[in-house]
C-alpha cells in the first residue's frame, strides 16, 4: 500500500505556491510519510498517544504547509501569519511533527522523542504558551473549531481597523468527527456563516471512525449539507489525493464564504491491520504493525530519523513565507507611526494604562459628585461609557441579552458580514461558541473581548471559560442576574451555585462589585489582568452607592477591604459580596442600636484577596468574636474567610419566583437576620 504519491499539479501563479517545495523529486508521498513515522514513533516510544489522526491526516497536513500556509517558523509570533489550528487536538502529534519538519526551533527531535514526558513541549495535547507554534490549546473536542471562529472574526475587525496591507490572513482548522459532533460546533459553524468569515477554512477529518468504532454507531449527520446550510461552501475530497486537496484548497481561497473541506480519510493510514479502525485511535500500534506500517509506506529510516532530502524539502516549505515576511515588516514600518505603534501595542496586550486610570478616575468623580443607586448592570454600562473610548481593543457583545446586560453602548456599531470595524457582537443564543470564540479574539491577538449572558448561564460557556483560565487570556465576561435579586424569573435564572463554581477555577478572576464605584474599579482590574480571564458578576435590582468619597486608588485591587465600620475593636465582622453588602451594612447598624460594634468588609473578589501579604488577609479578616458571611449563593468557599465556625447567610437550596424583596426575606437574606445570628452568638438575644 502506498499514498498516491502522485507530485503536486503545476503550479498555478499564487504568491504562496510559486516557492513550492525545493526538491520535486521528493515526492508528496514521503513528506507525509515522515509525518507518519514520526507519530507512530513518538506514541511508541511514550507508551501513550493517538496515531490514528496525524497518520490519516498526514497529506492534508503536508498540503496545507507546504503550499497554503503563510508562516514564519523564525518567528511564530508574526502577527499576520495564517493561524493553524488542530481542533481534533488528540491528534497532537500532527501538528508537533510539523513544527519539527517545518524548522520551528523549539521543537527538536529530542521534544519529540519526549512526547507527552513532563516539561517537554511535546505534551499529550497540544497547549498554548507551552510550545512555540501552537496557536490554542485543544483537546476538549469542538473547542478549537470554536476558537477559530473567533479569531478570523479578530483578523476581520483588525484588517478594517488597520487596513489589509497589514492585517491580511487566513485560519485554517483541522477537526475531527468529535468536534463536529460536540453541541458547541453548531453555534461556531452558525455563527461563521452568517457572518461570512471567508478566510476560514476547515478541513474536516472524514475518517468516520470514532473511539467506540465506527461513527455509524452514533452519527448520521451529512456533514456537508449541514455546514451549506449553516451558509459555509462544502465540498467532499479524498483525502490522501494531494492533487485533490490542493484544488479544494485553492477554491477555498476564494470563497466568499467560510468553507468545509470534507476529507475521506482513513485513519491510522499505513498500518496493516488497525488502518480504518478505532484501534488506531488512541494507543501505541505495536511493534509488529510498525514494522507492517514501515514496510507499506516505504519507510526504510529508522525510529526518529527522517531522511535529509525529505528534511531538507520540509524545511524549505518551512522557510516558503520568509519573503512574505520581510515584505509585511516594511509595509509595518512604512506605516504611519501613530498607527503603527498603536498596532504593536494592541497586538502587544498592552492595554493604555493611563488612559485607563484616567477613565476610571473619571466614571468614579462623577459618581462621588453625584452618587447613583442604580444595579450594577446599569453601572457597567455607565462605566463602559467611558473605558470604550479609553480602550479601543475591547470588542463587546451579548448572548442576545444585550438590552439585559447593558453591555452595548450608545453609538457602538455591531460587527457585521459585510462591516467589521464595529465593535460589538450579536454572539446569538450561543453562550458557549461566544466564550470559545472570544478565547479565539484573545488568542489571536489585538483584541479584548468581553460578552453579556446571565450568571446562571456560566455553566453553557464553562468549558471555554475554564480554557481561557488554562492558557491565561484576557476575556471579560459581563455576567448580570447574579442572584435570587433577579426575581420573578425564578428558580431556573437564579445563580445559587454558580459563584463558587467559578471561584474553583484556578486563574480566573470572580468579581462582584457592591455598588457602581466598585463596579468601574472590577472593570478596570479586569482589563489590566492581561494573562487571565475575568468574570463581573452584576446585579439586577438596584442597590444604594455605598462609597461616596473619591478614592483616587483603586481599592478594590485588595480583593477585600473594610467599607464601613466603627474606630476600635469589633464585636463582630461582617464580610459579604455584590448586592449583600448593602444587607451587611444595615445589619451593622441594627447591631450598632443594640450596643454591639460591627464592621463590614466588601469582599469583590477572592482571589485578589487571597494573594494578598498575611499581614494584610489577617488584618482585613481581624478577629472579631463574630464572623458572618454573607452572600445570595452556597456557602462553598467561605469558610476560607469567616472559618468553619463562622455564620453564614445565604443559600442553601435553590430560590423562588417572586419579586426580589420576598425572596430575601423568605431566604433569610436580611439585616434583621444578620443582626439575630449575631446577638445570638453573643449571648445577648
Ligand atoms: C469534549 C470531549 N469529549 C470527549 C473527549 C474524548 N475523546 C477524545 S477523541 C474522541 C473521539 C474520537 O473520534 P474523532 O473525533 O473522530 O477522532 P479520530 O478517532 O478520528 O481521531 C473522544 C470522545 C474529548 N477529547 N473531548
């Protein structure tokens, strides 16, 4: 058995072929044949890994890097490369082999011999930040196809922001029957094509084979009309023809929609007895079938060893955009220098510091001038009034809740197919590809995007936000409806569990701001915090300004402070979050009439306050007999802060439908409850 291995058609005049690969008589057939032995070899040798893919998708893999794929590997952060995603992220040693192949420094063949070994750069799925090359961590199925959405949406908003002489390419995906099957691939692939993101292009592993065996157990979805319906082109191709391939790819180009390429292809393609099987899929193949797999493809070399004439043509095709390359920097250069630096810096994640503090300054003058008790919601849009002009990197959007999380502006243009400088998104009733896709903006880089849902609907987008916290990017998630405040909606609409939930994810930052000053100073940690993601847990209902003065800091960046409470010793601390910090303060007043001093510390994010000195965590948590917590959720995690002997006032089942008033007072979630529990654990009822 062998590839066709037929050489590429002649090329057709194209800037990215006419540098095709340097030897022509080293036929297509071996350079995805050393893909092939690579993977097969490093699963071996690791005792763990999926062959299976990179070895069934070995020519569409050579083909898109040897002709199509516009990238330096000198430099993987060039911000006009084309972006390279392997959505089918098991699959890793795909795109390793072509990291090795292509010349990408940090990945020798010793990473390779170490696959999936601790501290190599070859981990078991392919991990942002981790090797050089990777665009997006995968390996939770469907994520990557979503995360490519997002940033041809990044590359679109950036070419009509800075123009297509410097923001001008293409993101190719390769995903697997697992990412087409997954839930969140139907809200990416919707929202790629009713947004026309014709520079996308995915080429879909139609190997039907998945882990249970053949995809006919569980699948019978036409994937082609589906993705024509969804208003993608679509296509079927063999997938081991690379004359086949090269012609889909190059109708792709000129798509002017976001195009499928369906590849049939046989998985585990080269191994005797598991090609075309599930028993390709995920684990070594076995010494015998290597040796069966060897002799089919021809590959005589041994473990590791790819021949030098087959290395050589990779690292040309490696070096095929080096031109390209050059010319992009000086057409960067000749750039104006106002926009060229404004370019870098946003390509740079470096947000405008000063314009930001000034603009939160700003938000919060007017608010010590002229205090507002409005929900936090409407705070957000007050605040945003000023941060989007002061930030011009953020790119908002909703989850069709936009008039409910007050996270549009007036005058802010929504992005559309046919206009992308705007700066907003309709994501549609698609919380998960939003969060996916806003991981994709932040990736790619020149973007901050932040979105509006509910709180409750946290756990739709999880999978992705938990992803941003993994690879450390700046995504902000509006999250209105934080609790049972939110009312007559009821019980399904109420967060209960959703706040500690969050708070379990490690690097990601849960703010709940108390009031309006507190919601402007959450904005402005979160736009700062570049490598981590950031929820703003807002309310509904109205809650009163509680910090008049104007505090030139921003105080919030402590995590927790004391926001009101008598000079000298306390009898009782009262710590609460969001809207309960109100409740706190009037409980304190109840106890101040009984004789009993109490202070009260906003807590508008934990994991600020946890990384604080001990001195300054002893200090904020002080030692009061009486500790109370307080907020409309579980109780999970608070024992951090008030001890497992401290009381605590919120939820513990799920809330009601009713106007909000009631249900605080039928949960308990009161003043008069705070001050009870307090007088109680006093002695003094
Ligand atoms: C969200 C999610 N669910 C389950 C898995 C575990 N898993 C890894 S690959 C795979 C399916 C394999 O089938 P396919 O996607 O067609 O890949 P192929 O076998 O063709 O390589 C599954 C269920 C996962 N990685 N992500």
């Amino acid at each position: 058995m062998s590839a066709k291995a037929s050489p590429m058609a002649a090329a057709a005049p194209n800037e990215r072929r006419d540098q095709s690969v340097a030897n022509p008589a080293v036929a297509h057939a071996s350079m995805a044949n050393a893909i092939r032995a690579l993977a097969m070899d490093a699963v071996e040798l690791a005792k763990s890994g999926h062959p299976g893919m990179p070895m069934g998708m070995a020519d569409v893999a050579t083909v898109v890097f040897t002709r199509f794929l516009k990238f330096d590997p000198a430099d993987p952060a060039w911000p006009d490369r084309d972006r390279f995603v392997l959505s089918a992220g098991h699959g890793s040693m795909l795109i390793y082999a072509l990291l090795y192949l292509t010349g990408y420094e940090a990945m020798t063949i010793d990473q390779i011999k170490r696959f999936r070994q601790l501290g190599s750069n070859t981990a078991g799925h392919p991990e942002y930040g981790h090797t050089p090359g990777v665009e997006t961590t995968t390996g939770p199925l469907g994520q990557g196809l979503a995360n490519s959405v997002g940033m041809a949406i990044a590359e679109k908003h950036l070419a009509a922001t800075f123009g297509d002489e410097i923001v001008n390419h293409k993101t190719y995906v390769i995903a697997s029957d697992g990412d087409l099957m997954e839930g969140i691939s139907q809200e990416a692939i919707a929202l790629a094509g009713h947004l026309k993101l014709n520079k996308l292009i995915v080429l879909f592993d139609d190997n039907g084979i998945s882990i249970d065996g053949a995809l006919s157990l569980a699948d019978s979805v036409d994937q082609v009309k589906r993705f024509e319906a969804a208003g993608w082109n679509a296509c079927r191709i063999d997938g081991h023809d690379p004359a086949a391939i090269n012609a889909a790819l190059e109708k792709a180009q000129a798509s002017d929609k976001p195009a499928l390429i369906a590849c049939k292809t046989k998985i585990g393609f080269g191994a005797p007895t598991k090609q075309g099987s599930e028993k390709s899929h995920g684990s070594p193949l076995g010494a015998d079938e290597i040796t069966g797999a060897r002799k089919a493809l021809g590959w005589t070399s041994a473990p590791f060893e790819v021949p030098a004439d087959i290395l050589k043509s990779w690292r040309t095709a490696g070096a095929r955009s080096r031109s390209l390359h050059a010319e992009w920097i000086k057409r960067l250069a000749a750039l104006d220098s106002t926009k060229r630096n404004e370019f870098e810096r946003r390509m740079n994640g470096n947000v405008p510091k000063q314009a930001l503090a000034d603009a939160a300054l700003a938000v919060k003058a007017k608010l010590a001038a002229q205090p507002k008790d409005i929900a936090t919601r409407t705070a957000c849009e007050f605040a945003l009034e000023s941060l989007i002009p002061a930030v011009p990197e953020m790119v908002g959007g909703s989850a069709d809740l936009t008039g409910s999380n007050n996270t549009r502006i007036k005058g802010m243009k929504a992005i559309s197919a046919n206009d992308f400088s705007g700066r907003f998104i309709h994501y549609g009733v698609r919380e998960h590809g939003m969060a996916a896709a806003m991981n994709g903006m932040a990736l790619h880089g020149g973007i901050i995007p932040y979105s509006g849902t509910f709180l409750v609907f946290s756990d739709y987008c999880r999978p992705a936000i938990r992803l941003a916290a993994l690879i450390g990017k700046r995504v902000i998630h509006v999250m209105t409806h934080d609790s049972i405040g939110l009312g007559e909606d009821g019980p399904t609409h109420q967060p209960v569990e959703q706040l500690a939930a969050l708070r379990a994810i490690p690097n990601l930052l849960v703010f709940r701001p108390c009031d309006a000053v507190e919601t402007v100073e959450c904005w402005q940690l979160a736009l700062e915090a570049s490598d981590r993601p950031s929820i703003l847990a807002l309310t509904r209902q109205n809650l009163p300004q509680l910090r008049n003065r104007l505090d030139e800091g921003n105080i919030c960046a402590q995590g927790a402070y004391e926001i009101a409470g008598p000079d000298g010793h306390s009898d009782v601390s009262i710590f609460a979050t969001g809207s309960e910090v109100a409740i706190a303060v009037d409980g304190a007043k109840l106890l101040a009439g009984r004789g009993v001093a109490a202070r009260v510390v906003s807590v508008p994010c934990f994991e600020l306050f946890m990384k604080q000195t001990d001195e300054y965590r002893r200090a904020i948590v002080g030692d009061a007999r009486v500790k109370i917590g307080i907020e409309a959720a579980v109780r999970q995690g608070w024992d951090a802060i008030i001890g497992s002997n401290g009381i605590f006032i919120g939820m513990n089942s799920f809330g009601a439908s009713a106007p909000y008033k009631e249900l605080y007072k039928k949960f308990g979630i009161t003043a008069e409850t705070v001050a009870g529990a307090a007088l109680a654990k006093l002695g003094k009822t």
